[in-house]
C-alpha cells in the first residue's frame, strides 16, 4: 500500500482549530477565590470535546478513504467553513452562542457523514461496510443531538451532548468493523503530531505572556528557564516517540491513538493554562499543586498509553520505569505539601519530571 501524505489543504484545515484551541483554553483562566471553579472546568471539556471530534472525524475519512481530487477538496472546504462558524461561537456563554454552536458543529458531522455514506462503490466489500457503519452512527448521532433545538435550559444541553457520546462511542462498539478496514498508521500518527503541535503553541503562548511581565527578577528569570526547558521536553518526549520509537506498519483500527490524544490534549490545555496561573499565582497553594501536577500525570499516563500500543515490542516501558516516574511525581507532591515553595519551583520540579520522562522515553 502506498503511504499516504499529509496535503496542504489538511494543514490548512489544521489552521482554523489553532483558534479553536485557544479559546478551548482560555476558558481555563478564570479563577476565582483561589481555584478554578467547576463549572468552568466543566465548560472547557464541554467546549475541547466537540472541537477534538470534529477534527478527528474529518481526519479517520481521509486516513481511511480520502484523495487529493476536487469533490473530497470541496467537502473539505465545506468542512473549513463549518469550523469556521464553529469555532466563531466558542464562548463560556453557551445560550447566547448556541444556534451558531450547533449549525458549524453538526455542518462538520453531518458533511464527515455524507462522505462516508458516498463513497465510491469500486472500494472492496469490507471498506463499503465501515465506511457505511461510520456514516450510520455518525447519522444517530446528529438526529440525536438534533433534539436539543425543541428545548431552551438545561436539557438542551444533555440532549445535545447525548447525541456527540453516541457519535463517540459508536465507533468503539464497532470495532469488528472498523479492523477490516485498518487505518495507515503512519499518517495517522503524523496528523495527531500536527494536532500537538498546536497544543504545544499554547505553551509556548503562555510563556510569551509570562515574557511580558512588567518587572523581572531572579523568581521570574528562573520561572522562564525552567517552563522553557519544561516545554522543550515535552516536546522532546512526543516528537521523538513518533518519529523512532513507535511502528508506523501497525495495522489496527487506531483508537488507541484517537481516543488517547484526547486526553493528551487534554493535559497540554491544563498545562498550558497552569503557566500562567503559577507565575500569577491567582490559586490558592492546595488547588494549584493539584491542578498542575494534575495535568502532568494525566500527559504522563495518556502518552504512555498511546505509546505503548504502537512502540516495537522491545522498547516498550516495563513496571519499573512506571515506578520511577509515579515515584518521582509522589516525591514532588509530598515535598511541596510540607514545605510550602514558590512557583519557580514548582515549574522546576515539572521540568525535571519531563527531562526524565524524555531520557527514559528516548
């Protein structure tokens, strides 16, 4: 089989969920009275998740079906304008937004659908038959959600968000299906690397603000160093797992990789958002070491799930490596609960985690 490539107009598409992202995270910022309150925590996985799915149902079609021909280019520019009034109506006030929420997210759903649902009948029985079942559940999904317009408080968000968990999880009930029709895991993993990429932006966009600060001082110089060590880790810890460490001629129905991003995405908005919290220190000391070592274990374990599915069999990690890094984060945790330290520590402390974590990784 010939190895699929990455078009421009798929990086393009990347482009419109830069926005999306950030608006994904910057729900996280608002704290107040010392913590981030749940409804807002609530708010961004409500906002992340629709945005993540998006992405990925347009991505599985081309990893799986898609070609570099005019009528795939025009769903996929249909699909563009649909992000963009998606991602247009992002906001922490949901009812004000709704309409224009739901007409660019189900638009996005419903083009992936009718995609799948079309396809060309020269593809073999077995191909026929997911990208049918794809289409189908994608389809339950929309009527579903769909719902959500006959309501106006509370339960139109159930009924909205009902409809997107069957969309997700349909997918895993079918996976009979859907390993017929393997995906190309090389191209699959390139385009969640490109999706970190982004993730790994809204770092880099916290330390810009942090490089902003007003005043500079030895605590801010080392808060500085330290998060851009912290993200050059991280970046080394990902990238390099990609691009050696892993077998790109697996043949599964990749959702390992789909549904294990989400939660890496996850905790790459929670640390993103953790910089600037830290260096503002607008959390009182409890949530915020719970908060950013939070969102450092859920990386760490996200990452090592994904990866070990894919990497060759004898580089895989064994229980002592997961023993040195749970250790190392406890030992952090236990230190910093007894003797109260700064935020520059804190973030030397994370940056020393990745260091390791790269160094046993790669």
């Amino acid at each position: 089989m010939m190895e699929k490539k990455v078009t421009w107009l798929e990086l393009f598409y990347d482009l419109l969920f830069v926005a999306a992202v950030s608006k994904a995270g910057h729900v996280l910022l608002h704290a107040e009275h010392g913590v981030i309150p749940f409804e807002y925590l609530l708010k961004f996985v409500l906002i992340f998740i629709p945005v993540w799915w998006a992405w990925v149902g347009q991505t599985l079609f081309i990893n799986r079906y898609g070609q570099d021909i005019l009528s795939h280019r025009i769903f996929l520019i249909l699909q563009l304008l649909s992000v963009l009034v998606m991602t247009a109506s992002l906001s922490t006030h949901f009812d004000e937004h709704y309409l224009a929420f739901f007409v660019g997210y189900i638009g996005s759903r419903a083009f992936t659908a009718i995609q799948y649902l079309t396809i060309h009948k020269s593809k073999s029985k077995h191909q026929q038959q997911a990208a049918r079942f794809l289409g189908l559940s994608f389809i339950i999904g929309i009527v579903i959600s769909s719902g959500s317009l006959f309501f106006d408080s509370w339960v139109r968000y159930v009924i909205l968000y009902a409809g997107i968990a069957v969309d997700i999880i349909l997918p895993l009930l079918g996976r009979k299906n859907l390993v017929k029709v393997p995906v190309q895991t090389h191209h699959l993993l390139e385009r969640f690397a490109l999706f970190t990429l982004i993730l790994l932006g809204e770092s880099v966009v916290s330390i810009i603000a942090v490089l902003s600060a007003d005043h500079w001082d030895l605590p801010s110089i080392l808060f500085t160093v330290f998060t851009s060590l912290f993200v050059i880790a991280m970046w080394w810890q990902y990238f390099d797992n990609v691009e050696k460490k892993v077998s790109k001629e697996m043949q599964t129905a990749g959702q390992a990789i789909i549904y294990g991003h989400l939660f890496i995405y996850i905790s790459m908005s929670m640390i993103a958002a953790s910089i600037q919290l830290l260096y503002l220190n607008q959390l009182n000391y409890e949530f915020m070491l719970a908060f950013v070592f939070g969102s450092v274990l859920l990386y760490f374990l996200s990452t090592t799930l994904v990866f070990h599915r894919y990497r060759h069999p004898h580089l895989r990690l064994g229980p002592r490596h997961m023993v040195i890094m749970l250790g190392l984060l406890a030992v952090f945790v236990v230190v910093d609960l007894i003797y109260r330290v700064p935020g520059y520590v804190i973030m030397g402390e994370d940056m020393l985690f990745f260091l390791v974590y790269a160094k046993l990784t790669t």
